[in-house]
C-alpha cells in the first residue's frame, strides 16, 4: 500500500545528543532555524512525535507563522497540519498542550491503548492498529485513510531510528548545533540495531546562522517483498528514463536500472537504447554489466513496466534475463497490458524462478505517461 512521504526532522550536539538531562529543554537551532522548521511544518500534512517526546517536551507544535497558516487556508488546507502522536499504552497525560492547540490530534495506538486513551478523555481522534504498533499499518492508516501525503517526524531518537531501520523514512533533514552535550544518559538521535547498508545520498548542506542544515536521502534498496523508501526513489529514477525511450507505435516505452544491495547503481537503461529499435529496458540495462559481477546476487532491478515474459524478437525475454543474471528481487510500477502480448506475466515467471516481486502501483500513472498514445 502506498504511505506518506516520510521526512526526519532533528537537531543534535557535536556529540550526537538530541538534549541534555537538565530540567529545561536544551535549545540547538538558532532563531533562524527554528523559522526553517517552521516553513517546513507549513508544508507538510501531519507532524508526528512519539509519547516521550510528549512526555518530555510538551510540545505545542504549531505552525507560528500567521501568513504561512494564511497560506495554507488560502491552498484550501487546514491552518494547522494534523497532529500525530503513536503510544503504544495510550496512557498520555489528557492536560498536555499537544491536545489543546492547532487544529485536529490523532493518536495512533493499540487496541488496550485505545481503551485507557478514550476512558481518560483525550481530546483527539484515536486510531486502535491492533493488538501491536507496527509503522506500515500506522503509515497506511495516515495515507488511505487520513489523507496523508507528506509527514514530518520530530522525534525522538526512538521512532527516528525505528523509521530509519526499517527503510521507511524518505529524507533525514539534520541540524548540527556547535556544542557537546558529554552526558552518557542524555538521549541520543539514533539507537543500536541493524539498520539498512549502504550510503545515505546527500542532497543538500547549508548553514544557517551557526548551524549546519543537512538533508540525506536513503540509496539502499528493501528486502524481500516489503518496498523502502529508497525502492520509491530508483522506481520513480527508472519512470524518468523511460522519457528517453525513442517513440514507437509498435512497442513500449521503459526504463530500468540496476541497484546493488548497497544503494550503488550499477547500470541503467532504456527501450531502443543505443538505436537498437528492438532493445529492451532490462536487457539493455544487464547487457552493461559482466555475467560474472558478484553484486548481482544481491541487485534489485527496477523497472516501469512489468519485464517481459514473451518476445519475438529476442532469443530470452527480459524476465528470464533477470533470472540468469542473478537478480532476484525486482521493483516495478505497471504490469504490462494485452496491447502487444496477451496475458503476458513476467512478474509471474519472476516469481515461479525465486525472485520477489514488488510492484508500486502509485507509480503506474508515471510509467504510462510516456505510452499513452498506446492506450488509447
């Protein structure tokens, strides 16, 4: 199912800490920056924080700007973003001003949170996910039924990390502040546990009066059957190739690439690539790598059209090249209509030789833009 855009919002010490252990909260943007926080929740649909960031800070989490909520009104949004919070026991303070300031709160929770959460009075919408939190149900529940498209998350470190873990945060937004904090008990941004190899892309550095602003993308792609965020960005990358493609009335127009388990793209390719009016995406994208080339194995392919699994012009269609290539996860938008080949099932092939199949349906739009005059 498709989620929001996921974005990390944070600011640490020189020495990773997100606070100190003091009474007061610990102040690490400048003026400055808070007003780019600022501009940055007046563009998002909901800001969520976890119940110890709650707890901790009692934050309002306001848009203050009154002409960026103007704005917002005048787009025909809300004020206010939606105000999130996940708490697993739903046992929050009802008195917090998190539930009395800005527009509409949602609590996402479990079944027994959501029990203790309403018999206290909160003043929110509460969202009972289960017997268990689970961030792609949450993240689900905020794009299909609440409407979410863009969410920014302000902590703390716990469901920084989670998100990060599991490959569902889209961009990290990090703020250096010119400090130490030195405290081994004060909390830090980011836990131990496994979290996804690879290089983090980085898009963007600026500074902001003493800080540093800095924005990463993930590059690495998912594992197994369940999509990352980093599978979004190669699927959306391999959308934008497939404008490359030459037009044609006799075939389609894809694009591909070829990503190695540590988010290092290997190859990239395009229908009819090179003048070769028969090509295919995939074919064109392996035929740029050695048979032999270890980091196959562990490769996704990315692919706007669902690989062929039927071809007259070529010996081996795409779905068969993939497999004897290695490669056995693949990441797709679109499965490929009867126009030229009935009942084609590349994605089933795929899976019959022991790939996993992912496919992104919000992508499917994209990957058709370049062959509408195929479809009519």
């Amino acid at each position: 199912m498709p989620y929001p855009y996921v974005l990390l919002s944070a600011a640490v010490s020189l020495d990773g800490f997100l606070d100190d252990t003091g009474p007061e909260r610990l102040l690490l943007s400048s003026p400055a920056d808070f007003d780019r926080v600022d501009e940055v929740r007046a563009s998002v649909d909901a800001i969520l924080i976890g119940a110890g960031t709650l707890r901790a800070d009692n934050p309002r989490l306001l848009v203050n700007s009154a002409g960026r909520r103007a704005a917002r009104v005048a787009a025909g949004r809300p004020a206010y973003p939606l105000k999130v919070t996940v708490s697993a026991s739903g046992d929050l303070d009802p008195a917090a001003r998190f539930w009395h300031t800005g527009g509409d709160k949602l609590l996402l929770t479990t079944d027994r949170g959501a029990d203790r959460a309403r018999a206290a009075g909160i003043a929110a919408d509460v969202a009972a996910l289960g017997p268990d939190l689970d961030w792609r149900r949450a993240l689900e529940h905020l794009h299909d039924v609440r409407g979410v498209r863009r969410l920014m998350v302000e902590g703390g470190g716990t469901i920084h990390t989670q998100l990060l873990q599991q490959g569902l945060a889209d961009e990290l937004q990090l703020v250096l502040a010119p400090l130490f904090v030195g405290d081994p008990d004060a909390p830090r941004l980011f836990g131990p546990g496994a979290y996804q190899g690879g290089r983090l892309r980085l898009v963007e550095t600026r500074r902001i009066e003493d800080v540093v602003l800095m924005r990463y993308e993930p590059t690495a792609p998912g594992t197994g059957p369940l999509p990352s965020a980093a599978d979004r960005r190669w699927l959306a990358l391999a959308c934008d190739l497939a404008d490359r493609c030459p037009p044609s009335d006799t075939a389609f127009s894809v694009g591909a690439l070829v990503v190695a388990a540590d988010g290092t793209e290997l190859a990239r390719g395009h229908s009819r690539e090179g003048g070769d009016p028969v090509v295919h995406a995939e074919e064109a994208a392996l035929a740029k790598l050695g048979p032999a080339d270890p980091r196959l194995a562990g490769a996704t392919v990315y692919s706007s059209l669902e690989p062929c699994a039927r071809r007259a012009s070529r010996p081996a269609p795409c779905a068969r090249l993939i497999l004897d290539a290695g490669v056995r996860r693949v990441v797709t938008a679109w499965r490929e209509p009867d126009t030229f080949v009935e009942a084609a099932d590349g994605n089933g092939l795929l899976a019959a030789g022991g790939a996993d199949v992912v496919v992104l349906p919000e992508y499917e739009g994209r990957a058709k833009e370049p062959n509408r005059h195929l479809l009519g």
